[in-house]
C-alpha cells in the first residue's frame, strides 16, 4: 500500500538523572497521500517528542537517543544529514507549533520571513518573492497583505500569527505538514477559523497533515484517521467515525467526556484524574494508565498490554479486549 510517511517502531529517549526513558515507545503508524491524521492525548504523552522526531529536531541541549525507521517517500529521514534535511523542513514537510510568537522571529518584519521561505527554497528574486508572499497572505485570509508585510509579529493577533506560520509553511506546497496544537493558544471562534484554513488548504493542495491536538473536539472536524496517545504508546486507533462510534479504551472514553461543549454557557471541560507519569516514573510492567483508569484491575499491573487488532481496522491496547482476541492469538505477554 502506498504511503507518504511511515513511522516504524519509532523510540525516542531522553536522560533523567543520567539515565536513558522512553519518551516514545514504539511508536508505528503510516499517512498516506492526502490524508489526515490526528493524534490526540494530554500534554506529556509523547505527542511533540514523536513529530520532533520526525523532523529530526529533538533538541541539541540534552541528551536524546532515537531508535526505528521514519520513511518518506522511501527515503530514511532518521539517517539524513542536517543538510538534507534542511533541503526537506518547509519544503516537503512543514510543521506549525502552537505558540506562533516563539516561531516568528520578533525583529524582522512579517514579509521578510515569508519571503524568506521561498528565497530559501524556491529560487525566486527578490520581487518575485514579495508578490507571491502577498499572494500567500492573502491565501491565509489575511485582508491586507500589501501592509502586513510591514508589520512584527507583536503587531499582529494570535490568529493573524497562526496564520501567518500557515502562510510560510504552505509557501512550498509541501506534501506534509505537522501541525502541533496549532489551534490551542486561540480562542474559540479563531480556533474554528485556523481549523477551517487548514482544511481548505489540505484539500486544495492535496497535502497530508499529521494532527497533534490534545482535543478531540478537533479530531472529530478534520481528521481521516486517529491516534490516542498515552505515556509515549499508542493505545488506540482507527477512522475517526469508528473511533467515535467505539470508543474501546478506557484513556479514549475519558478523552471523548472531556470534549468541551460548545452550546454551553460555561465551557466546562472535564478533566481527566490524576497526570500522566513522567518519563521516569513510567512502570516497567503493566499498562501504563493502571494508575489512572476506573476499569482497572489486578492484572493490569502484572500484565503488559499489547496493541492488537480489534475489528474494523480498530487497534487497542487493553486487557479488557484481550478474550474476544483469536486463541493463540499472543495478545498480552509480561514485559520483559
Ligand atoms: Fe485500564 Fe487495565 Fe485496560 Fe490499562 S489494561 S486501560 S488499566 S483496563
Ligand atoms: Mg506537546
């Protein structure tokens, strides 16, 4: 089957103490052209470590450890130089953070970055450059694109940031993009706008967007297929319809209770008990949400959990599911 992007038993760690913890664990999951994907879990599940990965920008200052293979368009993005993947960030894949302040440069104007991308990238002169950098604002819905050009970024709203970081990093037509809770700092009404923009962008230029939201409500506007993640694993995943339908895990049904409603008066967002353990607190043996989830029981503690078919192309890793799995099918085995 044909993919853009493959992730093959991804493992990233970080030291703690001088000791090495997965901050992802075995992480395995593919995109394939024009698709998009959500992957969805409080902060702390791994969800940035993992696209971080991607990109092959874990950060410099402390010491990381990557393990698996990260396959785009064939090519092992985990063996490439610095210099190679230069040539591929903002060009074959993009990615948008949440804090769009911290990834615009505050002194230098809002034409020059976007111009930027495309001098770097596309080989354009300097005029050229201008006019498709206001073409490209203009795309973004930004109204005045001719003046905005001129602006910093501490001019300009949250949303007006976002989506000029959507501008830049579309500027290439990338096949890509990650976008990592590109919507959270916003509020409500700009969120649903930025979601819109990248819907609209995906479909017209027929990209792949890899979803990193802690918000269901988010997964559920624009995402083909889903990924829950808890402590660095993947503890479920399917098409998003099914995924709503059934909801199988327990970390998943506390999620979707979560969801914030929009026709409320007060947004009140349930929140889940309890954090997610920190990469060094992770338990050895046993599920890893044992200490969190209502339906635990004894053997969750004993047993680790593996992810396994369920029905429907519907992945799950809990004890719960493990009788209506085939006999001998090797579900559940102690971790070594
Ligand atoms: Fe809960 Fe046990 Fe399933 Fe983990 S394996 S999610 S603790 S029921
Ligand atoms: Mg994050």
């Amino acid at each position: 089957e044909s993919y853009l992007l493959k992730v093959d038993s991804l493992r990233t760690a970080f030291t703690v103490n001088g000791d090495f913890h997965d901050a992802v664990a075995d992480v395995s999951f593919t995109i394939k052209p024009k698709q998009v994907l959500g992957v969805v879990g409080e902060s702390g599940c791994g969800k940035s470590v993992m696209a971080l990965s991607i990109m092959q920008l874990l950060p410099k200052d402390i010491k990381t450890k990557m393990h698996g293979d990260i396959l785009f368009n064939d090519a092992d993005l985990s063996k490439h130089t610095d210099k190679q993947m230069n040539a591929i960030r903002g060009k074959d894949i993009s990615m948008i953070f949440q804090e769009p302040m911290t990834s615009l440069n505050p002194v230098f104007t809002i034409g020059s970055q976007v111009q930027e991308v495309l001098l770097n990238h596309e080989g354009l002169t300097k005029a050229e450059a201008r006019l498709r950098s206001i073409a490209l604002l203009r795309d973004v819905g930004i109204s005045r694109p001719d003046k905005i050009i001129y602006d910093y970024p501490h001019q300009l709203s949250g949303g007006m940031r976002q989506r000029v970081m959507i501008a830049m990093a579309i500027a290439c037509k990338p096949k890509l993009l990650i976008a990592d809770e590109p919507t959270t700092a916003l509020d409500v009404t700009v969120q649903a706008q930025i979601l819109e923009l990248i819907q609209g962008i995906q479909e017209e230029n027929n990209m792949a967007v890899l979803m990193i939201t802690h918000d269901l409500g988010v997964v559920a506007e624009i995402c083909h297929e889903v990924i829950v993640m808890y402590a660095g694993k993947i503890v479920e995943t399917a098409n998003v319809v099914e995924l709503f339908r059934r909801p199988k895990h327990p970390y998943t049904k506390l999620l979707m209770s979560a969801i914030p409603k929009m026709d409320e008066e007060q947004e009140v967002l349930a929140t889940i008990e309890g954090v997610v353990p920190s990469i060094d607190q992770m338990p050895s043996v046993g599920c890893r949400f044992v200490n969190r989830c209502p339906q635990a029981m004894k053997e969750c503690a004993e047993i680790t959990p593996e992810l396994a078919s369920h029905d429907n192309d519907h992945f799950v890793r809990c004890l719960l599911y493990k009788e209506s799995y085939p006999k001998g099918d090797d579900f559940a085995h102690v971790s070594q």
